[in-house]
C-alpha cells in the first residue's frame, strides 16, 4: 500500500534528523514540508511566536489540541523546563504513531505524553486521569470550529488559573471565527493578534493569544 505524506515525513526525520537534536527535526520538517510536500505543521514563521508565547508562559504544566507529526509538540517541549510536561492529544491514530515516533527521535518522549482521541472527551479525564491541576499553556490547533467550545470546557473543568496563556492557530486560514468573537468578547480574557503567514506559504495567517485574567495575576505579585 502507498504510504502517506505523513509516513513520508517520518521517513525524512528518520535519515536527515540527527537522533536526540530536537532542532535538526524542527529543520528538517519545514525542509522536507516547504520543498517537497506542504503539510499544516504551524511551520518555522508562526513557530517564532509560537517559541516567544511558550516562553513567556514558562509552563508547568502544557496542553496542545492537535498533534499531527509532533512539530510543534517539539518547538514547545524543547523550551520546557526539567520536570514539566506537555499533554497532547490527537484523534487520528496513525498521525498519533507517527509523532510518538518523531518526538522520540527528538529525545523528548519523556517530556510529552501524546493523549489519542477526542478533546470533548480527554479534557474532562485530564484532572482526575493525567493528575493536571491547571493549565498554564494551552496551544490550539485542532479542528478549528473546535477552538471556543473547547476553551469553554476547560473553563468548566477548571483547568484554567489567573494567568493561563491560550495560544491559537490559523486564526485568518483556515479562519476560526467562532473563537475569535467568543475569545474577544470575553471580558475575562486579554486577546493579542499575532499577523503572520500560512506555514510554508505566502498566505496570510494569524496566531491569536489571550490570557485569563492578567490583572488579577498581576495584582498577586
Ligand atoms: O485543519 C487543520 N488542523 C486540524 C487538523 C485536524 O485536527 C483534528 N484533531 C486533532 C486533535 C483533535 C482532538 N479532538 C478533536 C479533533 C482533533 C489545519 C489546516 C490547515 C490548512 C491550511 C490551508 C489549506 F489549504 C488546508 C489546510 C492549516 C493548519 O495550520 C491547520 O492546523
Ligand atoms: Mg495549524
């Protein structure tokens, strides 16, 4: 049987990545996506922001909605601090083999833990389950009309502090309107607009952050 661009990609990472660099996956990712086979990895453009976002957020504590082939599981947890995690999850079962592939060869396994299936479900299971308290990060970048349903319910399960950063993907394309009106529109949230392209492309895109109650965080210290 034909194997998938995905499979391809692994293939790629697995002769050019040096074994335990997670920089040289990064690269050879966007190499092997912006020469030979576009695929929607956020891409090294947004992963800047990405990179800046996470940093800032210095996170516990991360969760990542949409894991693809571990990209930007990578461009997160390689900015991680000892003992801190990122959760992942991803509904697709042969995208999740392949990350949990690619992320080891980055040397990062122990930092990610990738959750398959849906985030509707395993949000709910991430307290009592994966032992989370709260979230101080969380990347969006699963289905899109997901975003603000979503970010919602990890408001219901608590998972959210004063101080959590929302980071969310592809706000301009493919668009995530429902999110950008509920996110904005939510008085409890502080939004910046990230203006930037579509990974791999001259199309516009843009990332979205917004943090829950910054005053209040701030008010601590
Ligand atoms: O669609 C995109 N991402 C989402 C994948 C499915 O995610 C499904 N999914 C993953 C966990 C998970 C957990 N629960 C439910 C659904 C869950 C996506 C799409 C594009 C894109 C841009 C231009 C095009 F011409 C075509 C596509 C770019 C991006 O950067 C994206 O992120
Ligand atoms: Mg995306």
């Amino acid at each position: 049987m034909d194997q998938s661009k995905e499979q391809r990609i692994l293939n790629s990472v697995s002769y050019n990545a040096v074994k335990g660099d997670p920089e040289s996956v990064i690269n050879c990712i966007d190499k092997y996506c912006s020469q030979y086979e576009w695929a929607m990895n956020v891409g090294d453009e947004k992963g800047t922001i990405l990179d800046k976002v996470v940093e800032e957020a210095d996170p516990s504590v991360a969760l990542e909605l949409g894991t693809y082939c571990g990209y930007s599981a990578i461009r997160i947890a390689r900015l991680l601090k000892p003992n801190t995690r990122l959760l992942t999850i991803e509904f697709n079962p042969e995208f999740a083999s392949i990350a949990k592939e690619i992320i080891e060869i980055a040397g990062l396994s122990e930092k990610v833990t990738i959750l398959e299936g849906h985030s509707e479900d395993i949000i709910p299971q991430l307290k009592k389950k994966y032992e989370v308290e709260t979230l101080d990060f969380v990347f969006l970048d699963h289905w899109k009309e997901r975003y603000a349903p979503d970010t919602i319910l990890l408001e219901e399960c608590g998972l959210l502090r004063k101080g959590s950063i929302l980071l969310a993907d592809n706000i301009i394309y493919p668009g995530a309107p429902e999110f950008i009106k509920y996110i904005r529109s939510n008085k409890r949230f502080e939004c910046t607009s990230y203006p930037s392209h579509l990974e791999y492309m001259k199309v516009e895109d843009a990332m979205e952050k917004a943090v829950k109650d910054p005053g209040a965080a701030a008010m601590l210290f």
